[in-house]
C-alpha cells in the first residue's frame, strides 16, 4: 500500500533501486546532495545537478521541467553517504514564479523498480521560498528509509546548499541554476513525447555490476504510468510497517565514525533524531485529523438539509469515523518507530562508555581516567510525553562551547512544585556536584582544574565529595575578598591566552602556566558579588569557552533580578539545566520541548565517590 506522508514521517523501502517522481505544475530544478551520518555534504562532486547529472547511485535531468523522473540505486552510493537529499528550486530566469508560494504545491512520489508507488508527498506550506529539501532517503542500522522534509529556504537554493555545509554555496548554486536554464529554444517534438525518437539516447543508470541484481526489463516507454495528481483528501489506507522479522535487529556502534566512540555518539545523535521526527510526524497526523473533523463538522451544520436529522446523524457519525480511523493510522505509524527506537535503545544503552552511560551502568566499576578527551559527556536524559520511559542520552561536546546554569529556581512541573526552596536549591546544588564529577571524569588526568565559588559556606556539605577526594584546585573560596581573588585570577588567564592566540606566541607564557582547562563552579550568586565581580563574570562567560575557561552557575535568576537586564545576556549565554524534570529543552527543527532530565546518583550509591577517588589520585600522579 503507499503511504501518503506528512511532515517529519519516515517510511521503510522495500528496495534500493527507486525512482523519485515529481510533479510541480510549473518549471523546477531538480537536484539531489549526498550527505554523511550528520547529512554534510563533504564537496561539490556529492551532489547531482544539471550541470553534473550523474553521480554514483544518482542521476537527474539536465534542465528544469514541470516533471521530473529522478533514478537512485542505493547499493550503488558510497559507503561514507548515509543521506540523500531530494531538492527542488525554481528557475531564476523569470520563465516560471518566483516562490512556491504562489505556485501548486510540488508532489513527489518514491516508486519501486516495478513503478508501484511506496510513498507519496505534498509540500504543502511553502510561502517565500524559492528552493526546498522535498525528501531525503536514509540509512539506520543497515536499512533505509524515506522522510518527508518540505524544508523550505527564503535565500534560495544558494542558503539551501550553505546549510547542508557545501563549499562554495553561492557559486554552485549560480551554476546549478545557469545549467538548468536552456541554451536556445527547444524545437516541437517530431514524435510524441511518450516515446523518445532513438531508445538508445535515454539516459539511465546502469546496473551491471557484480553483486548487483540486473534492472528489470522495460515494458516500454508507456510502461510507467505519470505522476498522480495530489491528493485532495486524507490517506485511503494506512501505512504498514513491515514484519519485524524482516527488519535489521539492533546493533550497537553502526553508525559512521572512525572510533567506537564516534560511532556511538552518532548513533545517539540518529536515535534523537528519529525520535523528534517521529513524534513530530505523529502531532502533525493528530493535528490533520482534528481539523479534518472539525471542517466536516462545520460543512454539516453549514447545509440546512443536514443540519438536523437523520442525514446530518449519518455525516457526523461518519466525520467521526474518518477521525478516528487517522488516529489510528497515526498512533500505529508512531507505534512502529517507537517499538523500533526502544529496541535500539536497549541494545545502546550497556555498550555505552563511561563518559556517555547512566551513574547506574556497571561500566563505572570499572572507571579509569581516560587518556584522551571523549566527543561528549552525559549530562542527563531526554524524552517527550508520548513515551516517557524511551530515554535518549542527553550527550553536550566536549570541550564546552558554553557553559551551564543550574537553575535552583521554581520550575514549571508538578514534581517541582512539590519542593520548597530549600529542597530545590540543595538538589541543583547537588546536581551541580554530579556535572562537575562527570566532567572531570572524562577529561585526562590533570586535563581539567576546578574552581569553586561558595562565599556564604552554604554548599560546604554538597561539595564535600570535591574537596575531600583531592580533585579542586583549592579549597571553596568564601567571602566577597575570595570570590574577587579568583574571577581577577581567570580573568587574567582569559586575556593571556588571548593575546597569545592573537600573536601565535603559546609558547611565551608564564612559567608554571597551568595548561589544564578550568572550570568555574558559582554557588549562591549574586552573593558576594560586586558589581566589578559581576563585569568580570560576564567576561569570563563570553569569553572564557573559546581558550578553556568554562562556567558553571548555580543560581535561581530572580535573585539577580536587582540587576534587571544587565545579565539578560549572561543567562542567554549558559545552557539551562534544571535539578528535576523539566520540559525547557527546545527543538527548534520540529518545534516542540524535550523534558530534560538531570544525571541522579542512585539512592545509596557510592558511585560519585568512587569515581572521584580515581580522578583524585590520578591528579596526584599527574602533578607528581
């Protein structure tokens, strides 16, 4: 059955040879980019364009039309590309409307190598744009499927190429566009377009290769029918999953990468992005299906000859139905990906290293400092309310390209409003502690120097597994003359290695120069902070990720609010993390929040301590 996708909703292929149809209704380019496991195009030669139609697995038409036939043979892509990007833009040449906006919607179709369609789409929602991603096909755990994206872009194919990281977008894009525009009019056809004049002319991908099944004989030029017309209506039948026996168990590390390590986090990164496409596939169906109802509604009490009666019981009953049976059909699609996701998931989650596991994996155990930096570190877990127990890893890169605030403010759940003040402060508090452990456990012996801020005494019971396993620099400075003392200290840190990048002069610093990153732990702000104090925290906040100074604030914002917008930017600047669950994590691809939820040490454990321990006396070693 075909499967008549909305935004964000993936669907399995039956096969690796596909044909990609597309009908605009108006002249359009066509072209397709090759992307890797984070869908970058590494150069020019990864993407397929008139000026360059052939490409391996690829091949599009030479000049922009109403209808386009795309050929894709899978098997046949390189192993680095993981993604592929259906594109579509309009002509610049005047010849054709200037944005999809004012223009039908496209409508693509993903047939298999016997034409029988297996998705279809419509981009529907387009105003301003002049160039769109309509599709992409993508590999996970060994099988490929295909999305519908609609992604439009204002700029145009140029903004389009830039963001999938091509070199050179604004001059590849001119010249895509410039090779699909026509050198001189194009005489009448002397025999009917269904039927090329010389068969041997037609340009095809050629599936003769070892290992490669041959392409399935032709039937002739009228042998595939057109495109459909777009749908005016809901889907007819719903999508169907395929058996799970068929489908590619989980295994754990199959993403792309050169190390295990990167070959987790990129499957993280994909397992994540399932994820918020799915549910945004599954709100967007829900949506369609609501508004669907609600429109029949209102055509039955619009007509007096159904407002009342048996014939208007009849519509509504039937409107319900309609509604119900797209739920359905939306909750069993969202269904499938989920059960698929938490395959994956129990099969990821023990494979984790350290840097990126639960306290509560046993891999802690077995804890030594590591002898290199790790991609990332585990500062959490994410989810969404339609399968609260999938929990995706919530993994930050190393090293920090900003830092992080703790909010021991009130939140915005009901676990939150469960907790006075005192209780909350002491779990962000206590929250700050884990980060910081975690943090220091994945850097290298002696690779990262924490300082700790805690001018009231009041953190002295949190920071107590910091201090008595040897891993701070010092001990918690107390006092406004102590917190002056170590911002002054950072701070000049912060302009040294400034003007040493600027004038390529590392190796004239100090004498005893910690090379280490430094990691700045505020409790209790604004408290014995000055305003000079305040200056100073802002500049290291600004400035410090970019020569391994970092910051981690624990601080409700409404004790700073004497301040007013003067330290707007200071927590716009900081990634917010919360003690409790809290649904504050935005995703601004499909729009909605992931509810965040920090890294607890189980009830009891001595986990924290252990690791600690380690980091300490390997310090000792280091500095010895």
């Amino acid at each position: 059955m075909t499967a008549e996708l909305v935004r964000g909703q993936n669907h399995p292929l039956p096969d690796t040879r596909l044909e990609l149809r597309v009908s605009a209704g108006h002249p359009v380019v066509a072209g397709a980019t090759l992307g890797d496991e984070r869908g970058r195009v590494a150069g020019a030669e990864w993407i397929a364009h008139p000026g360059a139609p052939v490409r391996p697995g690829i091949e599009v038409a030479v000049e922009a039309a109403a209808e386009h036939r795309v050929a894709v043979d899978l098997a046949a892509l390189p192993d680095a590309v993981h993604r592929l990007s259906l594109l579509l833009a309009l002509p610049q040449d005047g010849s054709g409307p200037a944005r999809f906006g004012t223009a039908a919607a496209p409508f693509v179709t993903v047939a298999d190598p016997a034409g029988t369609a297996v998705a279809t789409y419509t981009i529907t929602g387009l105003d301003r744009e002049s160039a769109v991603v309509a599709l992409e096909l993508y590999r996970r755990q060994g099988a490929w499927k295909v999305r519908a994206v609609g992604q439009g872009y204002e700029g145009g194919l140029a903004d389009l190429l830039a963001d999938q990281g091509a070199p050179a977008a604004a001059d590849l894009a001119a010249a895509v566009l410039s090779a699909a525009a026509p050198a001189a009019p194009v005489p009448p056809p002397l025999v009917p377009e269904t039927a090329p004049a010389d068969p041997s002319a037609t340009t095809a991908i050629s599936y003769a290769h070892p290992g490669r099944r041959p392409a399935a004989p032709a039937a002739g030029p009228g042998a595939v029918p057109p495109p459909p017309e777009p749908p005016s209506g809901p889907p007819t039948a719903p999508p169907t999953a395929p058996p799970a026996e068929s489908r590619p168990a989980p295994v754990a590390g199959d993403a792309g990468g050169w190390s295990m390590d990167e070959r987790l986090y990129n499957q993280v990164w994909g397992m994540f992005e399932d994820l918020a496409r799915s549910v945004a596939a599954y709100r967007s169906a829900r949506d369609f299906a609501d508004h669907r109802l609600d429109r029949a509604i209102d055509q039955v009490l619009a007509d007096p000859s159904t407002r009342v009666g048996g014939a208007g019981d009849a519509a509504r009953a039937a409107a319900r139905a309609t509604h119900e049976e797209l739920m359905g059909r939306a909750q069993e699609v969202l269904d499938r990906d989920l059960a698929q996701l938490t395959a994956e998931s129990e099969v990821v989650e023990p494979a984790l290293p350290a840097a990126y596991a639960r306290w509560d994996n046993p891999v802690w155990h077995a804890y030594r400092t590591p002898e290199e930096l790790p991609m990332a570190v585990r500062l959490g877990d994410l989810h969404v309310p339609e399968r609260s127990a999938l929990r995706i890893p919530f993994l930050v890169r190393l090293p920090l390209e900003r830092g992080l605030w703790v909010d021991s403010g009130p939140g915005r759940t009901s676990a939150a409003g469960l907790l006075d003040e005192a209780e909350l402060r002491r779990l962000a508090l206590d929250s700050a502690v884990a980060h910081t452990a975690r943090l220091l456990a994945a850097h290298p012996a002696g690779a990262l120097t924490v300082h700790v801020l805690d001018p009231a005494g009041g953190g002295a019971a949190a920071f107590a597994p910091l201090v008595e396993t040897g891993v701070l620099a010092a001990p918690p400075a107390r006092g406004a003359a102590g917190v002056t003392d170590v911002l002054a200290q950072l701070t000049e840190r912060v302009d040294l290695l400034q003007m040493a990048v600027r004038g390529d002069a590392s190796e004239d610093l100090p004498p005893g120069f910690d090379p280490a990153r430094q990691l700045l732990v505020v409790h209790d702000f604004p408290h014995g902070f000055d305003d000079r104090a305040v200056t100073r925290l802002r500049y290291l906040a600004d400035e410090g990720p970019s020569v391994g100074v970092h910051l981690l604030m624990v601080a409700d914002r409404a004790d700073a609010a004497a301040y007013g917008p003067v330290l707007d930017p200071l927590w716009r600047s900081l990634l917010r993390l919360t003690p409790v669950p809290d649904d504050h994590l935005a995703d601004p691809w499909v729009g909605h929040a992931w509810t965040y939820e920090p890294p607890t040490v189980p009830p009891g454990s001595a986990v924290l301590w252990q690791v600690l321990g380690q980091v300490g006396e390997a310090r000792r070693r280091s500095s010895g």
